[in-house]
C-alpha cells in the first residue's frame, strides 16, 4: 500500500510538529499496511523559493532519519514505510511555462502534486496546468480533488477534468464519509481515482488512514478496483527502478 499524499516531514510546515511525532505517524502508516509514503509538505512559491523548500525538505528528512535509525537501534523489530520526497506544490500563474518544476516531482517518477485555489477553477487555470505535460514533459497530479469538491460544495467538480490530460489524486477519507458514499463511484467509473493519500498531519485529528479506505471500497464491493490500482502504483515503482 502506498501513502502518495502525507505530511510526515518534521517541522516544515503545517504537518508533523517534530521527530517523535513523525515516527509515531510513520508507525500508525505501517500498521495499517502502508509501506511506501511520500513526504509532501506544502510549497507556496509566491512566498518561498525552491532552493530554500529543497534544503529545508532535506533537512527535515535527515532529522527524521536519524531519529528512525535511533528508534531500530534499540527496537529492530519496529517497522517504517520507506519515505520517498514529494512536494505539494500551491498553483501559481503560468506555472505550465516554468522550468523549475522538476525538482518538485514525486521521487523518481514525473509526477507532479498540485494544490489548488480553494475557489472557482477557471479553464485558464486548468490550461495553464495542462501545459506542464506538455511543456515539461511532466504529469501534473490535482491533490485531493474530493476535499474542493466537500469544502466548495461542488459533488460535479470532477466533470472540469475529464478529458483533459490531468491525473487526480483523492484522500482516502473521501470513501468513507457519508455525503461522497454516492459521488465516489462516479469518479471510478470515469477513471478519475488514479492516487490515493492520507493527506495525513499529525498523529491526533489528521491521522493516517489508507486502511480506511480498503476497507471501505471492499465493503462497498470495489475488490476489481483495489486490484486494478495496485496494479497501477506497482507499475509505477517497476518504472521508477527500470
């Protein structure tokens, strides 16, 4: 099971407060049966630069990697998911004609995690990050497109990408809150779940729960799409590796 949307990274942003909080999420993960996550702290670039988000991003992950090499030191029996560097990057103007995307992508792979305004999207603003593929050679990824359409009030939202060239990513409490019980299907007939994250920020309110959403689709009899997607992430890691 993989996390493709999380906040592990220690004190970077408005996830994970600290070392010990980040290993206690990284523990909840791995139980549930997560063993990859990708670290996506957010990135404004309208205030940061990228140099600075990579070197604090760097940092953050040798903290923590110290601290989970301390931790198997005395308990070797204690299990982590393997942290994979990501970003979730805030849409900004004209991004499509930008070249510095590429260092923001998810590992090694050429997908690219962008958060959107929490407002009406405009086509120009969809355009603009289609042009990233086209452009850059790069696969943009929408975060969490369930949360615009709960917080905007919006269930019809994702009719905005069907298609165009952009893949979706959802958070996986997405299946198991009541008011999406009816809308989720719809996104999996239309082939619009193509990731799925916990979107997880700390170990209280925003905790991880990828073991939630299994085992809400296969309540909810989706078995031949949890087959089919991780079919999908296992080839996206051969790739990756290839």
């Amino acid at each position: 099971m993989t996390d493709f949307h999380s906040h592990i990274l220690p004190g970077i942003d408005d996830g994970a407060q600290d070392e010990k909080m980040s290993t206690r999420m990284l523990i909840m993960s791995s139980r549930q049966g997560v063993d990859k996550i990708f670290a996506t702290p957010h990135l404004y670039p309208e205030s940061d630069s990228i140099t600075a988000f990579l070197q604090s991003r760097s940092d953050a992950y040798r903290r923590l990697d110290a601290h989970i090499r301390s931790i198997k030191n005395v308990n070797p029996d204690i299990t982590f998911p393997e942290i994979i560097p990501g970003c979730e990057l805030y849409y900004f103007s004209h991004m499509g004609q930008s070249e510095s995307l590429k260092h923001l992508c998810l590992g090694d792979t050429p997908l690219l995690l962008i958060e959107m305004p929490m407002e009406k999207w405009s086509d120009a603003e969809l355009d603009d990050i289609e042009d990233i593929g086209k452009n850059s050679h790069l696969i943009p990824v929408i975060a969490h497109l369930d949360r615009y359409m709960r917080v905007m009030g919006d269930f019809e939202l994702y009719k905005r990408v069907i298609g165009r060239k952009l893949l979706v990513q959802v958070n996986a409490s997405f299946f198991t809150a009541p008011e999406c019980k009816d809308v989720y299907p719809k996104l999996i007939e239309n082939d619009l779940i193509h990731f799925i994250g916990s979107d997880c920020h700390n170990d209280t309110n925003r905790i991880p729960n990828m073991k939630d959403a299994f085992d809400a689709l296969q309540h909810d009899g989706f078995s031949d799409f949890i087959e089919f997607y991780s079919k999908r992430c296992s080839s996206i890691f051969d790739t990756q590796h290839s």
